[in-house]
C-alpha cells in the first residue's frame, strides 16, 4: 500500500513540475517587449555615419555620397512640418530618401527584425526600436534660427 502513495506523490511532483515550467516558458514568450533607449539605438546604429550629435560628421561620413545630412536640422529643413511618424517612416524605409535608395543607408526596419527573428513579436518590437530612435532625433532638433 505504501508502494502506491510513493507513485501518487510522485506523479503530482511530477505534474507540478511540468505546469510550473510550462508556465514559465509562456509567461516568458508572452512578457511584453522591454523598452528601449532611442539614444541608444541611435549611438549603435546612426552615429557612425551621423555623428554622436547627429550633425552629419560620423567617422564613416566621409566615405559616403551624398554626405549624411544634419539630423538636428530635419525640423528646420523641412519648414517646420516634421513628424516622428515621417521620421518612422524614413528610418524604416517605408518613405524612399535618394541618400538611402543604395546600400549607404541600410533600411533600418529590416535590420531590426531580421536582428530579432529569433524572439517573440519581432514586428511589433522593431516598430518600437524605430519609434524610439525617431523620439530621440526629435529631441536633438535644433532651435530654428530667429531673423
């Protein structure tokens, strides 16, 4: 009799077990996409070409034709019609800049998702990685020149 209790409790460690990891394994494929750092993503991925203050003068800049443009002057260049969601979609690749139609730019919203295929949501994350780099260019505009 006391061979049987030995496999009931054994089976419920067991059982117990298997729902306790089970539940681990998707509470973790579920969790929500961690937030990012747009200045972050900018000094790994832009500062390079556009400098770590985005004036254009990254230590790749000179290489490259046409010369990455100030990105503390979109706001300015763009007579003060500019958007995160324009900036999105250049970033991204949805809008089609002559500077970014080769390789000198590569389309950053297949980067990020290609980079993480390998998670859950890599979509739905490489939008985020891409709102909070335009977040951060918005905020390194520079103060239109008073005349």
């Amino acid at each position: 009799m006391r061979s049987g209790s030995l496999w009931r409790g054994a089976f419920w460690m067991l059982l117990l077990a298997v729902a306790v990891g089970a539940g681990f394994y998707l509470g973790r494929r579920e969790a929500p996409p961690r937030e990012v750092s747009g200045k972050l993503l900018y000094e790994r991925y832009c500062a390079s070409c556009h400098g770590l203050e985005g004036k254009g003068d990254g230590p790749a800049a000179s290489a490259l034709q046409p010369p990455p443009p100030d990105l503390t002057r979109l706001q300015a260049r763009l007579g003060g019609a500019y958007s995160v969601d324009q900036l999105m979609r250049a970033v991204d690749g949805r809008r089609t800049i002559r500077a970014h139609g080769t390789s000198a730019m590569p389309v950053w919203g297949e980067v990020f998702e290609q980079s993480l295929r390998e998670g859950p949501y890599p979509r739905r994350i490489t939008l985020l990685h891409i709102q909070a780099l335009a977040e951060y260019l918005h905020t390194i505009q520079a103060e239109p020149t008073r005349r």
